[in-house]
C-alpha cells in the first residue's frame, strides 16, 4: 500500500470515527427529547378529580392490614427513579414526599427499552397529617410524579389534582414561613450586651370547632419558628409543665403547657380530655390545643401560642397558683426572666429560649 493510499484510508477511517460520534450524540439527544412523562394509570385508588370522603380519611391512623388509610397510586413510567410529592393546592406547601428507594415503592412490571414498566406508591394518610384544614372543609392537594433519571431540558413529570374531606374532629394549622403567614411571627433578638439572643415566636389564630368535640394541630414547615417551640420540650421531662410557654392563651386566658404528654395542674391533679390544656410533641413536631368542657357550646377558638412566660398574677388567677409558686417556685415553672427561686427547670428552658448570639 502506498503513502497515498495509506492516507486515503486514514481519513475514511477519522470521517467513519466522527460520524459514529457525532450519532451518538444525536441518539443521546433523540432518548432524552423522546422521554415519555410517567402517568398516574386509572388502575390507581387515587385519580383526577377523586375525593378521600371524611369517613375513609383519617392521618392519625397508621395502615392497617386491610389497607384503611392509605391510598395505591400506580405509575407508568421510563424507569423506576421515581419521585411522588403531594403540595397543597392553593397554598402550594410541600406535604409528602416519596421516591423509589422507600418501602413505600414497589415494582410492578420492570420497563424495558420497548415498553414502560408499571410501579406503585402507597401513600398513607398519615402523610397527610400536616395539612392544614379547617373543619369540615375539603381540600385540594396536587400529586405530582417526576422522573428522576431523565435528563431532558424539561424534567418528566405528571399531576393530579385530588380532594380530601375532614371532620369535625381536627383543625389542623400549618406554618410555612412566619414572616408571610399573616397568623405567626418569629423575631431573633440579641439581649444582654450581646451575649444572648431571644427566639421570640408567636401564633395567633382564630379556628372554628366543634364544641370540645375538636382538638387543634399546629404543625410548622419553618425550622426557626419550630425550634423555638420544641428545643423547651426536649430539655423536660414527658408531663412536666413548660413555663416558658404558658403565656400561651385560649379565649384570652392562660392554659396549662405540657412537654409531650398531658401531666398534673399545680394541685397534682391529672388533667383529662374534659380539661382544656397545650401539649407540645417534640417528637411529633406537633403541638396539640385539647378543647376542654368550657368549649363545649363554643363554635371557635382564639388560639395565641407563644414561647412566653406567664405573668405571676395570671397563674394565680387563671390556673390556682398560689403566691410562691406564681413565682416560679414549684418544679416544672421557669422562672420569669431575672427572679430567684428553686424551679429546677427554669435553668434548662431559660437556657434553651435565650441562646448565645452568633
């Protein structure tokens, strides 16, 4: 073979080399541009436009055998990185989120380089706890189902639109971010030269019930508003009363504040459903306002939460503290802010709202 030959075949070969290339990357291009959207199949429990009726929803039940409680939606798709999200219709707050690596995902029918595969996530109500609804009243949620793997400029992607009906049993108050929720506010103010800074948190609403029927749920999708709520209940003891809470007010009047568990007034007396009380769940990151035998006739509630201290002579007036104890004597009762006394406590929640500056 000669030079000229020699050189011929080498620029065939570089021509054949840069076609290959430049084909792969058109066939690169045509997968992503062809990447079907997944759908959500008419096979699922959930489809557009359906309602969960108040008597099958029910957020604070855990699945059962049977299937109460939650809810199969089948998707048909690429692949099975898939992502599930439920957001609040009008208010557009993120709820629920579920992907393909939770056990909440099962593979039905693998997809192969010719057909879709089938796969299914089972959304439980109890996802769903955090949304906010007024009683009664029916809300529309968005699900939505995303192709994770795809690389198309327009990530794959499909929605439904469903409704879910509540009773009368649960308001439900959801805080997305306090410095637009018109009901809620958190400030961070340094104090003390400086030295500390104060989580000053506040919820203000006015919620319809049901007589002592409902109970209220406030949940908060903001982590400064939730730590200044939620870091006293850590630092106590399940039962103990959070006096740094307790200028907390319902109907205008203080109420008893308990770290996650319903525990005893300043008599000893173990409060019940017919008193009126707040638990804050840290755990839960839920705080609950259990409506007692005075809302019995009530068709609403103003509710003001709040990470304050009681005045001395509220606790007296309203909760039957006598003199030492409204100063924060007793055990479980922080001391109002620069007093002496011997609530144990009061060091640790005095210590958790009033945090060292940045």
């Amino acid at each position: 073979m000669n030079i000229t030959t020699s050189r011929g075949f080498a620029a065939v070969l570089v021509a054949l080399l840069t076609l290959s290339v430049f084909a792969g990357a058109f066939a690169g291009v045509a997968a992503a541009e062809d990447a079907q959207d997944p759908v959500i199949t008419t096979d699922s429990e959930l489809d557009e436009g359906d309602l969960i009726p108040a008597e099958d929803f029910d957020p604070t039940e855990s699945p059962t055998d049977e299937g109460d409680y939650e809810e199969v939606i089948e998707v048909e798709a690429d692949n099975e990185e898939l992502e599930l999200t439920v957001e609040h219709a009008d208010r557009e707050t993120e709820h629920a989120v579920l992907d393909y690596t939770d056990d909440a995902f099962e593979v039905d029918v693998e997809a192969t380089d010719t057909d879709p595969g089938t796969y299914q996530f089972t959304l439980a109500h109890e996802e769903l706890e955090d949304v906010p609804m007024e009683i009664e009243e029916t809300v529309a949620l968005d699900v939505t189902v995303t192709d994770l793997a795809s690389e198309a400029d327009e990530t794959p992607e499909s929605t439904i639109e469903v409704e879910v009906e509540n009773d009368d049993e649960r308001s439900v108050v959801y805080v997305d971010d306090p410095t637009d929720d018109d009901f809620a506010s958190y400030e961070e103010d340094e104090s003390f030269f400086g030295l500390f800074e104060s989580q000053d948190a506040e919820l203000d609403t006015e919620r319809d019930i049901s007589g002592m029927d409902t109970d209220v749920e406030v949940y908060s999708g903001d982590g400064d508003f939730s730590d200044a709520f939620f870091e006293a209940a850590d630092a106590a003891d399940d039962g103990d009363r959070l006096g740094v809470m307790m200028g907390s007010s319902l109907d205008g009047d203080i109420t008893y504040v308990f770290a996650n568990e319903a525990g005893e007034t300043i008599t000893g007396d173990d409060v019940d459903e017919d008193d009126t009380y707040v638990v804050v769940n840290d755990a839960d990151e839920r705080i609950d306002v259990n409506t007692g035998e005075e809302f019995e006739e009530e068709e609403s509630i103003d509710m003001t939460l709040t990470n304050d201290r009681p005045g001395a002579s509220d606790l007296r007036e309203t909760l039957d503290y006598d003199y030492l104890e409204s100063l924060g004597g007793s055990w479980g009762i922080a001391l109002p802010f620069g007093m002496i006394g011997t609530g144990l406590l009061s060091v640790a929640f005095v210590a958790h709202t009033r945090r060292p500056a940045a």
